[in-house]
C-alpha cells in the first residue's frame, strides 16, 4: 500500500472492483476543495469479500502544527448521476446518510431497486453532496442543478455540526495517525438494512415500522444491539429480547410532540425520534391562520399563493366567519391581479400552466366550502384555457415543446373541479373536465416513466411523485376492472422506483415520508447553495399516491407510510408559537447565504416576478443542519414561493382529516388509524379520535357487526 501525499490526493484514486468507479480522497481547507495539504499523508486500499468491499484510509499528521481542514474524506465514487432515461434507472441516490457519535451508516438505491449499503465503525465527523451548478439568470448568477455529483463521506469536519455527530473528529494533532474502515455491501433491498449493517458493522442500528402514533397509541421501537441500554423522551425503555441481538421495547405518550430515542451500547450510540401526533383539526386551524401570517402574494410563481388551498378547505370543515371572510377577499384580489376574468388567460408566466390547474383547484375548493357558483364559472374559463391552449392530442398538457403533465399536477387538478361541478349538478361541464383529465393519465401511463419535468432533466421526485399521484386518482373513479389495474399497476411501479427519493428507513418522525429535493431553496426562502429540503411542501405529492396505493391495494404499508407522512407534515407548524417552517434540511452542514432584508420599493399588496438570486440582493451568509427553516412570506416583499409548504395541508385535509381505518392483521389484531376499535364477539365498536372523522374504511373479517357513527367503506 504506497502512500498518497494530499499534494496530489484529488488525482490519485482507488478502484471500486465491484462497479468500476473510483473512489477519491479530498481535502477543504479553505472555500474552495484543494489539493494541497501540506505534511499530511494518506494511505487507501480496497478489498472484495463477495457482496462486501472494504476501502481502508489512514491519515497520517507528519506536521509540527494540528490538521484541521474545513472537511476531508472520501468521494464514494458510486455514480448519482442522473441526467437521462432510461440510464437514470441504474443509477444511485443517496437515500439515507446518518452520523452518529462513533460510526456512520446509509446506503444508496436505484430506481430499479438496487442498493448499496455502508457502515463505518469508526466516528465519521459528517457527510456532505457535491451539486451540480444549473444556469445563469442573469449572468453572471448561477442557479444550482437538479444533479448529484458525488456523495462524501466528511472523515474530518470543522463544526458546527449536529449534536449526534463525533465531537472528536476535527483536526488530527501533530503526529496523530487515524485509520477509518468503511464497509460497502449490495443488498438486495433495503427491507432488512438495520439488521445487515448491525452484523456488518457491530454497530448499534435503530428501525421503527412506524415513527408516529396518536396519543395514548403504542408503537415498537427495535434495537439491533449486544448489551442495549434504551431511553425514549427521557425515561427508560423497556428492552425484551427477542432473538440474538434483536430487542423490541413499546412506547406511548398521553401528550403530543416529538420524542427523542437514545440507544446506547456499550460506548456506540445511535438516535432517532417517535412523532406523537397533535389532532388533525388543530392542524389545519394552526395552517389557516398561518395563510394569513405569512401573505399569500400575486407574483409568476404558484407556490406565493399555494395557501388558498389550505384556507378554503379550512373554511369547509371548521368555518370561522373573520379569517375565512379576509382570506376569500385576498384571493379575490389575486385572480384580479394575475387572471383576465373573461378568458382565463394569466396576464403574465403565461407558459406556467401550473398556475392556472393549481389556481382551479382552489376554485374548486373555494365552492365546495361556500357554493358560490361564480367559483365554477371562472374556475371553467381558467379550464377551458389551459385545455384549448395546451394539451396535445396524445393528451399532455404542454409548455412549448415541453410536457407539463407531471409539474404540480394538472389532471387532479380538474378532476378536482369536475368533482365540484358533479356536486354542483353541472355534470355535461364535469364530463368534460373528467375526459381531459383520463387522456392526460393515460399519455403518462404510455410513456412509462421518460417524463418531462420543469428544469434540468433528472430523475426527479416530483415528476415521478406527480405522475403517479395522478395514475392513482384516476384508478379510484375507473369503473372498470381493467382500467383500475392498469393505472393500479402503473403507479405502483413508479412508487417502487421513487423509494430511493423517500425517507423510509430513517427512524426520525420529523423526516419520516419526507422526499428527497434539493434545489428549492434558493427559489423558496433565497437561500443557496442546494441542500435537500425533507420534508419540504412537495413532499406531499408522494403522499396522496401512497393513500391512494392503500385505498386501491389494502396492503397497510402504504397506510402506515401515508400517516408517518402526514404527521411528519404537520410537524412543520410549531404547535407552541403557530410558526410555521418552510421546509426541514436534512444536510448536516450548509454554508448558506440567503437575502436578508426586504426589497425596497415593493410590499406583498403589489405584484412581482421572477427569481431573485440571492447574490444580487443584500444577504447574509451563516451555517445551518439538519434542522427546520423559517419561512420569509411574512417578512419578504418580493416573489417567495416557500407558501408551497401549504400542500401538505391540502394533503392532510383530504387523506387523514375525516378517515379512519381499521385493518385486520394476519394474527388477528387490529391496526386502527384515527380511531380506537374494541372487538366484542360479533361486535366490533370503532370510536373516531376525532369528531369531523366521519368515514370509515374497513378491512376485517366478514360476519362482524360494526358500531361506527358515520360512513363505512368496506374493502371487497
């Protein structure tokens, strides 16, 4: 093994037998990566055990002075570079990276399902992603991309970093020598990732089926562990051991809030939290008032008024005459501002159909809470727009030379007002909506996953997210048999692909659910450079698919993935102050410079548009990780689309704020959703948590009579 001097580290490399690529040491001393570190030398090898490679990296301080770079590790080398279709389908996303005090664990999935895992049992300081750099607007500005070049593992890292990171792992003293062992393993599928990197690793690995629960609920915390020692929100968990390593302990709390869980083995550790979920209508209540905290302006971007949606479907089920009166006054003064009320054609960003679909929505919305049926009339001239404008005759709804089917997502969007026009009794009108919805769906189902997207081409969370959302809201309103499968199993497909974007597998009810974006900050809170925003408002288009995957399968997997989502979502209100967050940043450190005062000559009452970059405005630069980001509408006069937060509401109001669920398990328990159910003889008594739920589905056993006062949705 021949030394490597950090002279010249970032040309030399070791070679990944297994996949072919390399894997590079580099080294930050200052704002830009370096090659030069003088008097410190690096040693790497690699060894293949099967599924296993072994990559060694010893460092050696032959200075007189302590090594203390801003970060210096290893480039993996394992490509995430996804810029085409169908290639993107083999290539890797870095899904999960976690540092804890004295070892390091994630792994990294393909859309076709491909995994490798890691683990380091030795304390890696932090990790970090190299981004790609997209466009200038104007020159010389750039714009992040939607591309990942490489994932680091940050051997060495200067803080400030999260609290569970290493405290030791920032400088190498003079004559100090520190060897790191990062084991990398293929594995079939992440289904059993806590159990492998524990037998691996020798490391302590927490994994929880569900991260959230209602109060008084219990759910199952599992150790991977020797001699486990288990704290949940402070006090002691009851450990049992269940089989080798494996321990399971139960929990419950009769308050809601976020608990942190400890686990402790010898001198490793390893955290995670359980999600104790507050009451749906409190949520959205706290949501509809923050619409009004944080205005809702007219500006190019949907995403600066995405909070109508929340306040309408606020004023449906929980009227409160003051707020709903002042928020239906503000969007009537938006669509002035935006609309031409004769032909619904937006006065500017024409080619943003987006902002008309959402925007017909929330006219849709605004009637079923009101009935006002001047909101269908303008709700249909906005339509009738966007169908004679832009789709195609294979069905795409089209910006250019640029399918949009997949931005937001247009074909709920009308089948959301063809709804309202059916509750309406306008049905000829629905009809019509409803048909331009099916032919946008079946173009996506044809193009099997090579979708277009707003920006730089990528396999991209909301493309993928939003084209199977839709594929699922049509299969619940097909009649027939086939075409439900159809649409059934198109979505399906597009959810398996999409797990490498999602957080499935990170025991954190904050994050649990959340998908995995990473250049919206810089448009939503003027905030560079990318980090990855999860959860973050589009996170909830993945969610609608997983309800609508239950609702069209059974299989609680996606029940228990869907409320996880959900209350992770409603997690980024702060039920104490009524703040609401923008989005939560799963990057342990980001150098991050963001505008930091409002732009003169402007106020959120006049229209404004573009993306303001935040280098050309004043700014402040300052460290921010793993932790919640406030949003600017409040404060902010310019175009700011961090009010696309209000989608998870939207989502909330429709998947979890007036259903409950009650599944039979295979061993005969119950798995009960927004409800309590108690089973006496035939008898089965399902009590809602709360009073607007008012739905029932049920998956039981057939013979059972059921005590439920409201709707009952059997499934067959």
């Amino acid at each position: 093994m021949r030394p490597i001097c950090l002279l010249t580290c970032l040309a030399a490399a070791i070679t990944c037998m297994a996949v072919g690529h390399e894997h590079k040491f580099y080294v930050q001393e200052s704002d830009t990566c370096s090659p030069r570190a003088e008097g410190v030398e690096c040693t790497m090898s690699s060894e293949r055990q099967g599924t296993v490679e072994c990559i060694t990296v010893t460092l050696h301080n032959k200075r007189h002075t302590p090594f203390q770079p801003q970060r210096a590790g290893l480039k993996l080398g394992i490509d995430t570079y996804m810029d085409s279709f169908p290639q993107w389908n083999d290539k890797y996303f870095p899904t999960l990276v976690v540092c804890e005090p004295a070892h390091s664990y994630g792994y990294l999935q393909s859309p076709s399902g491909r995994v490798k895992a890691f683990v380091c049992a030795d304390p890696v300081a932090s990790w970090s992603l190299d981004y790609n750099l997209g466009y200038q607007e104007p020159a010389p500005y750039w714009f992040y991309g939607h591309r990942i070049e490489s994932l680091n593992l940050d051997l060495l890292a200067a803080p400030p970093l999260p609290p569970h990171h290493p405290t030791c792992a920032w400088q190498l003293l003079p004559g100090e020598r520190r060897t790191w062992r990062i084991l990398i393993a293929d594995l079939a599928s992440p289904d059993r990732l806590e159990e492998e990197l524990h037998r691996l690793g020798g490391v302590p690995m927490l994994h929880l089926e569900q991260t959230s629960c209602a109060p008084g609920q219990t759910i199952e915390v599992v150790a991977y562990a020797h001699e486990p020692v288990l704290t949940i929100g402070n006090k002691p968990g009851n450990l049992v051991q269940r089989d080798g390593d494996r321990w399971v302990a139960a929990f419950s709390a009769d308050r809601p809030g976020i608990y942190p869980i400890k686990l402790t083995d010898g001198h490793r550790s390893a955290h995670g939290t359980v999600n104790v979920r507050h009451p749906w209508r409190r949520t959205l209540e706290l949501a509809r008032k923050a619409v009004l905290r944080y205005p809702q302006k007219a500006t190019s971007h949907v995403e600066s008024w995405y909070g109508f949606h929340t306040a309408f479907l606020a004023a449906r089920h929980f009227p409160d005459s003051v707020p709903d009166r002042q928020l239906s006054q503000r969007f009537d003064w938006l669509l002035d501002q935006l609309f031409d009320s004769a032909t619904g054609q937006p006065y500017h960003y024409a080619w943003r159909i987006q902002n008309v679909s959402s925007t017909i929505g929330m006219l849709a919305d605004r009637y079923e809470a009101y009935g006002n049926p001047a909101d269908l009339d303008r709700a249909e001239r906005l339509a009738d727009w966007l169908i004679s404008g832009s789709q195609t005759p294979d069905g795409a709804y089209m910006n250019g030379h640029t399918d949009y089917t997949s931005v937001i997502y247009p074909a709920k969007s009308l089948l959301e007002l063809a709804d309202a026009e059916y509750a309406a009794g306008r049905r000829s009108r629905g009809r019509c909506y409803e048909a331009s919805a099916r032919r946008a769906v079946d173009h996506l189902v044809l193009m099997d996953g090579n979708f277009n997207t707003e920006g730089e081409i990528t396999y991209e969370d909301g493309m993928v997210s939003c084209s199977a959302l839709q594929m699922g809201a049509m299969a619940l309103r097909s009649p027939g048999k086939a075409d439900r499968q159809r649409y059934t199993r198109a979505m399906l497909k597009l959810l398996q692909g999409h797990e490498c974007l999602t957080q499935n597998r990170v025991p954190d009810g904050r994050r649990r659910g959340g998908t995995l974006r990473f250049w919206e900050a810089q448009y939503d809170v003027h905030m560079q450079p990318n980090m990855l925003s999860s959860p973050h408002g589009w996170s909830a288009w993945r969610a609608y698919a997983t309800y609508y995957a239950y609702l069209l399968t059974g299989d609680e997997r996606w029940l228990r993935d869907t409320f996880d989502a959900a209350a992770s979502f409603a997690s980024l209100l702060d039920f104490d102050t009524g703040e609401l967050r923008w989005a939560f940043v799963v990057d342990p450190k980001v150098h991050a410079r963001q505008i930091s005062e409002p732009v003169p000559g402007l106020t959120a009452d006049q229209p404004s548009y573009g993306c303001p970059h935040p280098d050309r405005y004043p700014h402040r630069d300052f460290v921010l990780g793993e932790q919640y980001v406030p949003m600017v509408a409040d404060w902010q006069t310019i175009v700011s689309s961090d009010n696309d937060v209000h989608e998870v509401f939207k989502f909330i109001a429709e998947a979890v704020l007036t259903n409950a669920f009650v599944v039979e398990r295979p061993d005969g328990s119950l798995g009960c959703y927004n409800c309590r159910a108690q089973r006496s003889g035939n008898v089965l008594t399902v009590v809602p948590d709360e009073p607007q739920i008012t739905h029932l589905y049920l998956d039981v056993s057939s013979g059972l009579q059921v005590d439920f006062p409201g709707e009952i949705t059997v499934f067959e």
